[in-house]
C-alpha cells in the first residue's frame, strides 16, 4: 500500500493546484468562469458581458435576473471578496443570495481544486438561505455585527462628552428646527464649545461616525469636520489601544448606510443634513469621493460649480444624477445662485411649496446635460 502511494503521480490530478492562493489568483482563476457565464447569459449585449473588479468584490450584469431592463451598465450581481460574507454571490436586484461554488455550479461552470481550495480556507459559516427584511440585504455585504461591536454607545458618548440632546431647549435644537431637521436622535449639541454633532448611525443606535459643525470660528476655518470611527477613539475618547479594521472606517464616515434599504435606488447625496431629508439616501461628505456602490444608486451633488462637474462626470458613467435646473423650473425657485435640498426645504416651507416627488428629476441620458 505504501509503495502504491509513493509512486502515485498527485500532480496527475491536477498540474495547476496551488495551494497557498492569494486573492489576487483567486480572482484571476475565476474570471473566465465568470466571463463565460455572462457571454452565454448577454450574447448580445457586450455592456453587460464586463466585468469590474474592486477590492472588495467583483460585479457584474446579475445572470439570476438579467439586471436592469432599461441600463445595460448597471452591475448589480455581486462576488464578495472581503469580510464576513466573503466567497458569497449576492444580487441587489432581485435579492438573489447564494455561496460562490452554487453560483458557479448554477450556471455549469468548474471551479479548479485550488479555487476551491481558496473558498474553503476563507469562508466563514454563512447559509445559503435566502435571506429576509432590509438589515439582512446589507447584512450580506457589511458585517454589521463587527459594526456594532466597535461601534460607540450613543449614551456612553453623548455623557463623556458633556454633550446635550437636541430635544432639549438649546441653540442646537432652534438651529436644527430652522433647517427643517427633525430627527433629533442623529444630533447632539455642546453648549459650552458651540458645537453640533451630526452622528451617523447603527441598526441600534450606537455611533461609528460624526460630523461636527462649528458655530464659531474654528482653529483652521473649517465650518464641518468629519470623523472616522479610529479618530473618534484616538482624537475624541482618548483610546489608541484600538485598531479599527479599514472597511469599517471607510464606511463610518459615509452617513445612513447602514439605515437604508438597499433593495431600492439609494440617493447619494453630499452632505448627511441633505441625506436626511430624503427617503432611502446616504451622504458621502464632499462631491469628490469616488466611490462605487455594489447597490443601485443615484447622484444628488449640490447645485453649484463643482456639484455640476461632478453630475456631468457620473451621467457620462451611466449613473442618473439630479437635473437641478428642471426642479427649480418645475418649483418655482429662480433668486438662488447655489444650494443643496436642505435649502430646498427650508425654502419650500417658507414659500408654503409642497415639493414634487423627486423620482423624475433624474436622469443618465446625455440629453439632459443641459437640465443639470
């Protein structure tokens, strides 16, 4: 039997196993797989035959549903690559949840032994069942309990801090009214500094990012700071004994994502106070950021020079983005050179303007560059 063994030629099997795959082969090895699948699935549409790789997943046209009927660009299937749901597949169209090996194996594709291999060695227990309600379809991407592990209890940082409620009688509270901002439980004020604290949420309440808006003059001009989740820890409670992982960092300072449904087209916005004015909306802080959704979503950049730029620069990447000047034409609005929909708001309830639905204002069609 130990002779049978000892000449038995293993690499027979196969001659391209690896062992000790890194992500990036991982990647590498199943993408023709995938490609394959999305050729067969699209045979005549090669938008949603590409493929696009991210750090954190690659996405592509979902094949369970087709994706979108209307936008050959929108890429909503899903491969998670990182965290907790990693080696899953996951559709943000149709819902579709299944494990990597299932998807393949759905569509009559072969992973090899060491792609398998990879997907056994890094995956974490995670069924295959379809998953139920909104915190279970962002649960499937973000490790929302790793979140609120790090996160910070609301109370706990609202009294280290000496700060107040925004229910009570304070400067803090008749701002926020006179911004038409009613959720009070995403705000604490400081009454001694003159400082609002715009807090950016878990599913339970507790804070893993902040933005503070300065009343007076600040040190270095600046009216809005924004805080990561490792700032907070090491600039504002004074703890620099933790480390927090780098997903979870980039996602606290992008405010309401974890309070959203991502079953429907999610508003990205600029600024949180804007984000939570509108149903289903996230704000990223600042037109700049580039960063790509796995989810459907559109674009609401401020109106003025460089929130224009930016709209431009996303209907030209197929996204819909708000067209500003067919709003305001449609409302009413023709004395303001700059704004964002806080303004709009306030001006509305000013104005006694019931504001339209805001669906058709968007838009990715090229013709209406001259509406944004």
């Amino acid at each position: 039997m130990a002779d049978l063994f000892s000449t038995f030629d293993m690499s027979a099997i196969d001659s391209s196993y690896n062992d000790n795959m890194t992500k990036d082969e991982y990647i590498a090895d199943i993408i023709p797989q995938l490609q394959a699948i999305l050729n067969k699935r699209f045979p005549d549409n090669p938008s949603k035959r590409k493929i696009k790789v991210y750090k954190d997943r690659i996405s592509f046209a979902a094949p369970c549903c087709g994706d979108s009927a209307h936008k050959s660009s929108k890429k909503r299937g899903n491969i998670i690559l990182t965290g907790k749901f990693r080696n899953m597949y996951k559709c943000f169209n149709c819902g579709m949840h299944m494990s990597v090996q299932n998807f393949f194996k759905t569509y009559g594709q072969q992973l090899s032994l060491s792609a398998i291999n990879y997907i056994s060695n890094t995956t974490e227990r995670v069924t295959d069942t379809q998953p139920q309600g909104i915190s279970s379809s962002f649960g499937c991407l973000y490790d929302v309990e790793a979140i609120e592990s790090f996160a910070i209890d609301r109370t706990m940082f609202r009294d280290m801090l000496g700060l107040s409620e925004c229910t009570s009688p304070n400067f803090g509270r008749n701002y926020l009214i006179g911004r038409r901002q009613f959720s009070f439980e995403k705000f604490l004020y400081s009454v001694e500094a003159n400082k609002l604290f715009l807090l950016n949420l878990t599913p339970n309440g507790k804070v893993f990012g902040i933005q503070v808006r300065h009343f007076g003059k600040a040190v270095d001009g600046a009216k809005y700071k924004t805080y990561n989740l490792q700032k907070i820890y090491e600039l504002i409670l004074r703890k620099n004994d933790v480390k927090i992982p780098d997903d979870i960092n980039d996602l606290s300072m992008i405010f309401n994502i974890l309070l959203i449904n991502y079953t429907h087209p999610v508003t990205v916005t600029e600024g949180p106070m804007d984000a939570f004015l509108i149903k289903n909306a996230i704000a990223q802080c600042g037109a700049s950021k580039n960063i790509v959704f796995p989810f459907e979503h559109r674009f609401m950049f401020d109106d003025d020079k460089t929130g224009r730029t930016h709209s431009i620069d996303k209907l030209n990447d197929g996204y819909d983005v708000f067209l500003w000047d067919k709003f305001k034409h449609e409302i009413g609005i023709t004395s303001y050179k700059k704004l964002d929909f806080n303004d709009v708001v306030i001006w509305a309830y000013k104005n006694n303007v019931t504001l339209p639905p805001l669906d058709s204002f968007y838009s990715s069609d090229e013709l209406d560059l001259i509406s944004i």
